[in-house]
C-alpha cells in the first residue's frame, strides 16, 4: 500500500532526484524493460550505474541490451533444478527463493562496503523489535567485552540519549524501548563505545561522528 512507498512511482519522485555517481541501481527486469512503464529513460539519464539481474529457465535466453548510450552490467541466473521442475508452481517458488538469495547477497555485500560488519556481525543493527534488542544485547556485550548487564545499560543509555538510566526507564517493558529505539540513528554503534571505553553519550557521539567506518570502531575494542 502507499505508506510503504515501494512502487516504481515512488521510487521516481522520492529517490531518482537524489542519485548521483555513487549510487548502483539494480534492476530485476528480465528481457522487457518496457515494465517500468516510461520511467526507464529517466533512470538512463540518471548519474547513477546501472546493473541488471536475470531469473530463467532457460539457458539459451539471450538479453537484449537495457541501453545503447550507458553501460550496464548484466547477470543471468539459470535455474536449472532437473525433475524437481515439474511445473510452473515449483518454478515460480525456485525463482522467488533464488531471488530472496540475491537480494540478501546483495544488502550484506553493501553493508560490508560501508564499514557495517565487524567479522560476521552486523554492528549498525536497528532495534525494531523484542529479538533485536536481546540480540543488540548480545553484541555489544560480546565486542565491547562486558557482561550482558552492562551492556543493556550501555543500549538504554544509547537508546535514550542519556547517561544516567532512571528507575522508570528500567521498569517499563522491551515493547518501550523499541519504540525509542525505532527513531534513534546508530544505537548499537554507541552503545559499543559507551560500553568499551566508558564514554558519555556525548563523547561518544562525537568520536562516532569522527569514524570513517563503524566496523573500525568495533575492531578497536573485539
């Protein structure tokens, strides 16, 4: 629905303005670039590179060219399961799976390239729910080398901006602190150098601000 803001207009007037030549744009089109409906050309002029990936069953699909005036790369995944294939249901399901893979590639290699995974953890976690608050917990508790105790201290400081976590604060549920957590930039990343370092909110705002790569921070202190 329109408050998600995922549809090809929304993309057009929120986010094909912003682009420049740092931005890839990956496109899962197949051979038919007509599907977004008028709005490639724009997308061509863009500054931004452009990729596409292909899902087929077929290994003699020969794509034709997205652009003549811009380079694009090309990736073609070929299905290719046998007799697990025994109609078009199964293959429907072994695209939609194949697809959910390249895209979960895709978001942890970016993730990776902006300095937000530290070994096999991703540090920037944002803290939308009760799990991701234990498992927030957990990582701050394991890079920044203190016992979980400490560490929700350190995420509720980091979450609440403060440096002393009243009474009242502790009392209420995790749902709470998820709601706070949910409109606050970086939490865990703070909470890191509050926990490791022993820093005001302040302070550690500041050295945060002055990190070229969050994973940098959490190596200094794993």
């Amino acid at each position: 629905g329109s408050p998600f803001h995922i549809s090809v207009i929304d993309f057009e007037k929120e986010i094909l303005p912003k682009l420049n030549n740092c931005d890839l744009v990956i496109l899962f089109l197949g051979d038919n670039p007509s599907l977004l409906h008028g709005h490639f050309e724009k997308l061509v002029a863009s500054p931004a590179s452009l990729a596409r990936i292909s899902i087929s069953t077929s290994p003699e699909l020969v794509l034709s060219p997205l652009s003549d005036s811009k380079e694009c790369l090309e990736l073609s995944v070929h299905l290719s399961a046998g007799s697990v294939l025994c109609g078009s249901s199964e293959v429907v399901v072994l695209s939609e799976f194949s697809l959910k893979l390249l895209l979960n590639t895709i978001s942890t290699g970016a993730n990776v390239l902006k300095g937000r995974v530290c070994g096999n953890t991703m540090i920037n976690v944002t803290v939308s729910n009760n799990k991701l608050f234990y498992r927030s917990m957990e990582i701050i508790s394991r890079l920044a080398r203190v016992d979980i105790r400490k560490a929700e201290e350190c995420l509720l400081k980091a979450i609440y901006r403060t440096d002393r976590v009243s009474p009242e604060v502790l009392d209420q549920p995790v749902s709470s602190y998820v709601t706070i957590a949910t409109t606050q930039q970086m939490v865990v990343p703070l909470a890191i150098l509050i926990a490791s370092k022993n820093l005001s909110v302040k302070e550690a705002l500041q050295e945060l601000n002055l990190a070229a790569r969050l994973s940098s921070i959490a190596k200094q202190h794993s």
